[in-house]
C-alpha cells in the first residue's frame, strides 16, 4: 500500500538518533519515535552488512509544508537565509504565505558563514545591507517549480535576471546549478509547498 501525501510532502528530511538511557530516539520535524529493536540485514561477502532495520514505535508523518516558512523552518541549517528573507522588504509575507510560484535556492547556513567570512560581514550587516534583495533575487527562480528527482539539463533565470544551468549527472543523479561565472552549487534537499492559489 502507498500512501500519497501530495505535491507539498516534503523530501529529504533529516532524522536524527539521540541516545536518551538505554533508549535511541528518532528525531523528526513532526515528533519523536522510539527505537524498539534493531536488525542487521544482507551480509556481503567481505562480511559487513548492507542493511539495518530499525523497529519504531510510531508512525512517522511528514509535516504539512503549506507555506516557504514551513519548509525552510524543516530545514535547521538555513537560519541565515531565513533572516535575511525575513529582513527585506522586498519579500515581506512571503515566507507566511502569498501567492508565489517558482524556486527558491536556499544557501546552508555553512555557506553564509563561509560567504561572510570572505567579504568580513556579520550577519547583522547582511540583512542590513543596501543589495540584498539584488542577493536574494540570485537565488530565486520565479514561475518554475525544480525538481531535483526530474530535472534535466537546461538553463534558468534568476529573479536577479543571471543565467543559471542546471545539470544532472547521469551516473550519480547529482543536480548541479552553475553561474556564468563559473560560480557552482550542488542541490541537496527539496521541499514542495502549496502556498495561496496553487
């Protein structure tokens, strides 16, 4: 049996197993679930296994993402992205709603620090700065929902009005975008939200 959750189900949702006594607890955005039992499973030759089965002791829902805060607050690693969308008034509302239709490409929190370290800012001073919604608009595809799992290779344009490409490698199925500068980045989680009039 499949259960549909709909085009807003996230994807790439994080779990995380935290140690509490003699119990593993599964960590989730929608609640917690408890490790029951463990199996290893599919021993290889070289004798290591190339599977574990974790029994839980309740049912894990992926939470509803109706609006970009939804999936961006899924996402604990994007706090400065959401600070500075939160800081501009050009984006003002868009976070809790809106009607907004197309792509937004959400720098890791580890990639602002490492940009900000490089042009000696603060977090303070980016959402403060006088482009940043010339910042913002590089990373945001309007009218064009991606998805990592289909795209194929082709070129985009930012609401900055910059080119990007977008590639999927065959082998790996890795998604790359690619600025003309050369400037690169590797997509690695996707959240579908329904927001206003879809």
């Amino acid at each position: 049996m499949h259960l549909e959750f709909g085009p807003n189900a996230p994807r790439g949702l994080k779990l995380t197993l935290v140690r509490s006594g003699n119990a593993t607890v599964v960590v989730f955005p929608s609640g917690n679930a408890t490790i029951v039992s463990s199996y290893q499973a599919g021993f290889k030759n070289d004798g290591s296994r190339r599977a574990a089965v974790h029994v839980i002791d309740q049912v894990l829902i992926p939470p509803a993402m109706n609006t970009i805060a939804d999936a961006l607050r899924a996402k604990v690693d994007a706090t400065v992205f959401v600070g500075a969308l939160s800081s501009s008034n050009a984006y003002t509302g868009l976070l809790a709603g809106g009607t907004f239709k197309g792509t937004f490409l959400v720098p890791t929190d580890a990639a602002f620090v490492k940009f900000m370290g490089n042009r000696s800012l603060t977090v303070s001073a980016l959402q403060a700065a006088t482009n940043l919604k010339q910042l913002l608009d590089a990373h945001i595809i309007k009218d064009t929902v991606i998805s990592l799992s289909s795209v194929t290779n082709t070129t985009l344009t930012t609401a900055s009005g910059a080119k990007i490409t977008v590639k999927r490698a065959t082998d790996s199925g890795t998604v790359t975008f690619t600025t003309a500068s050369n400037v690169g980045a590797t997509g690695q989680y996707e959240f579908f939200v329904t927001s206003g009039n879809s």
